[in-house]
C-alpha cells in the first residue's frame, strides 16, 4: 500500500473556496468542510470574522480579504488562496447582498448588482477558467428560490438571482460540451436564518446548520440544480406556473 493511505496526515485533502464566508451559509459551510478533512480557503470583507472561523482549524482555514465588487483584487486574491491551499477542487459564491426597497431607491439597488451580478460572474468565469485549464473541478452558487419570478419587495434582488440561474444554466451548457467534467451546481435556499433573511412573514425558516448540511449533500450527490430545503422545489414549480394576474395580487 502507498504511504499516503497508511498515514492520515498525508491524506489526500480536498481543497475548497467559500466566497463570502465571513457569516451566515458560507460560514457553516467553511466550518463543515473543515470538520469533513478539507483544507479550506475563505473570503469577505469583514476580516476579524475571517480570523475568528480560522481559528475553529487553524491547521485546515485559510483566507483572504476582499470585496468582490473589486474584480481584480479579487482574482488577485483567489489566487493567492489557491496557493495557500495548493490547489482547488471546489468553489462555492455565497458572497450576496439585498435589500427590501419597494420605495426603489437607486443607492439601495447599486450594491446587490454590482455583488450578485458583477462580483459573481467575476469569480464564476475566473473559477470555471480555472478549472477548465485543469480539467476538472465543480463551481457551486448560492443563489435564490427568489430568482424564480420578480419581486415588487426587493426587484434587484430577485433579478440579480434570476441572472445567477440563468448563467449557471450558459455555464451547464458549456461544460457539457468539454471532453471533460466539470460539475456545476446551482443552490436555490428558501428562507435561512441568517441576516440576509429579511422581511415580514418569513416561513419555512430553516437553521443555518440545517441549510449547510443540505448543501453539502446536494454539492457532494454532484447535482446541478438543489432546493433548500427540498420543499422549495414545488414552491419553484408553483411559482413559474402561475399566471401573472395572480401573482401581482400577492
Ligand atoms: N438567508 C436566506 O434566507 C437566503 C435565501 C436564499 C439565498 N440566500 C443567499 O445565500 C447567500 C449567503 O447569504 P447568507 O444568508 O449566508 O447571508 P449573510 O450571513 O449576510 O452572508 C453574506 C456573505 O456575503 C459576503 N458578502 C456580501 N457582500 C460582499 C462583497 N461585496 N464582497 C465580498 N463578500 C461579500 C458577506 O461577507 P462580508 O460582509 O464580510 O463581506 C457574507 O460573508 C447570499 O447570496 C444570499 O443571497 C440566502
């Protein structure tokens, strides 16, 4: 038997990038990629969060700051955690932002574009680029079940979402034709509890812990598009078929 299988320490380690990991589902996530034996490299803006989730594994959690509205800063970034780690299996865009604003204030809308929309097709293309070179590899978004119609709540929010969808579908599309695999999944949550979840009259609010477990699973099970919790996926269903004359009442 090959050294590596008799000695845990120089197993082979899964290497997985969380964008936006500071909080909330990339946080949890990040915790149980760590305790799964991966070595994982984080990122966000808020760097003391950053130390404090290193700190659970200092042996396995490495990051990085930045803000992905900084696209090149950003890559530049990326890619120095892909040093740190010494390669990457796995990336996940969790990094999101989104405000209620019924009232359409321009300065409330410009954030989420240029995170959702902007930042995420950054580091989409410069993930799917990079594992295209390598020739494998699986790129995974936390999108939105809000991606599924527009909001008259928060519009760019749901719009930013519905584009996530809708690009992660382009980017199936193209690894399909490669004489290679690269996995793509699109994670639409319902309703988690953390700060993003805003808003009167939340329901089916699932623990953060709950959600990340889910994602995991669906990210692992190499699926391309997962609900979470699953029973959003009939509300999915639902939501697309129904006639716009009822769903502006609602
Ligand atoms: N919670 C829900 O109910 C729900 C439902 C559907 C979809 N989602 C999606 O799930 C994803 C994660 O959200 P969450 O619920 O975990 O909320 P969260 O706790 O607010 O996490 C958002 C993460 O995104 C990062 N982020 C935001 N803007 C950023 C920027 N400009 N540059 C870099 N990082 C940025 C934040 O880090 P910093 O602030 O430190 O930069 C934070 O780590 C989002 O895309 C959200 O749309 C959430």
């Amino acid at each position: 038997m090959p050294p590596q299988k008799k000695n845990n320490t120089l197993k082979y380690m899964r290497k997985v990038i969380i964008v936006g990991a500071t909080s909330g589902i990339g946080k949890e996530l990040a915790l149980l990629y760590a305790r799964k034996n991966s070595k994982v490299g984080i990122t966000g803006r808020r760097e003391q969060l950053l130390k404090e989730c290193c700190n659970y594994y200092p042996e396995q959690i490495c990051y990085q700051v930045c803000d992905v509205t900084d696209t090149q800063d950003t890559v530049r970034k990326l890619e120095t955690l892909v040093r740190q780690l010494g390669g990457m299996d796995l990336l996940i865009i969790c990094a999101g932002t989104g405000e209620l604003n019924p009232q359409l204030d321009y300065a409330l809308e410009e954030p989420t574009l240029l995170t959702n929309i902007i930042g995420f097709t950054n580091v989409a293309d410069w993930a799917f680029c990079y594992f295209e070179q390598q020739q494998k590899g699986h790129l995974a978004v936390i999108s939105s079940v809000g991606g599924m119609r527009g909001s008259g709540a928060a519009p760019a929010y749901n719009a930013s979402k519905a584009y996530q969808i809708n690009y992660m579908e382009g980017l199936r599309q193209k690894a399909a034709k490669l004489p290679f695999t690269i996995y793509t999944t699109d994670i639409r949550p319902g309703f988690v509890d953390t700060a993003m979840a805003k808003g009167e009259g939340l329901f089916w609010v699932i623990p953060v812990a709950k959600a990340a477990k889910q994602i995991e699973k669906a990210i692992s099970r190499k699926k391309e598009i997962a609900f979470v919790s699953k029973r959003w996926k009939y509300v999915a269903k639902v939501l697309r078929l129904l006639p716009s004359f009822i769903y502006y009442r609602m």
